[in-house]
C-alpha cells in the first residue's frame, strides 16, 4: 500500500495492532519516505531514544510536531538512513521492544479499569 503513493512524511506511533511502528516505519523507508515514530509510553520513548530513532515524544504540541515535521522532510535523505540504521538496531531487540509494548498496554488497561474504563489498546 505504501508503495501506490508517494508521501512527504510517514508520522507512525510506535504501537500499532499487527506490527511495531519500528517495522512499519522499515518499510517507509524502502520507499524513500522519511519517518517519525510518535509514542507515548516513557520507555518506549528512552529505547528510541538510545537508538536514535526519529520520534517525537506524546503528548506534543503543533510546534514541535512542525519542527520535526519539517525537519525530517527537509533532511529526507539524512533521516531515511538514520531510521534505516536505528530500525537496524532495534529489530534485531524486537522481541523485547514487543514484550515492553504488551506489558505497557496491560499496565495501561489495568489503569483503566480501576477508574472504570474499558481498557482497550
């Protein structure tokens, strides 16, 4: 699907349904899109982080988002190897990213049901 389009910038959160941002945003840049992970769970945030991966943290304001928007198009070719490389890294710690991801989502849904909430991801 990505390939039938061409986009200026891919804005992924780092938990999505049926695969981790990181692999979707692997496969942006294939395709030459820059990319940004979004996230806001804080240890999400610090592996991105660690492996220097494009990510703006949640919550975030229009300015930031701007900035690293126009960052990340601006220096398209620059951000597509530094995802490349970071996703490099991050795949091959990707069991334990996706066991982080499950466990924060479990956290996140026992939260939620403590005030009454439906706790679903």
């Amino acid at each position: 699907m990505i390939a039938a389009r061409w986009y200026d910038l891919a804005l992924i959160n780092a938990s999505l349904p049926d695969m981790s941002g990181i692999e979707l945003g692997a496969l942006a840049t294939n395709e030459n899109i820059p990319v940004i992970i979004i996230s806001g769970h804080p240890a999400v945030n610090a592996e991105l982080a660690r492996h220097d991966f494009p990510h703006v943290q949640k919550p975030f304001g229009a300015v930031e988002l701007r900035r690293a928007s126009n960052q990340a198009i601006r220096e398209a070719q620059a951000n597509i190897l530094q995802v490349r490389a970071s996703a490099a890294r991050m795949l091959t710690n990707l069991a334990a990213f996706n066991h982080e991801m499950a466990e924060a989502r479990r956290r996140a849904a026992e939260i939620l049901a403590k005030f009454g909430g439906k706790g679903e991801s």
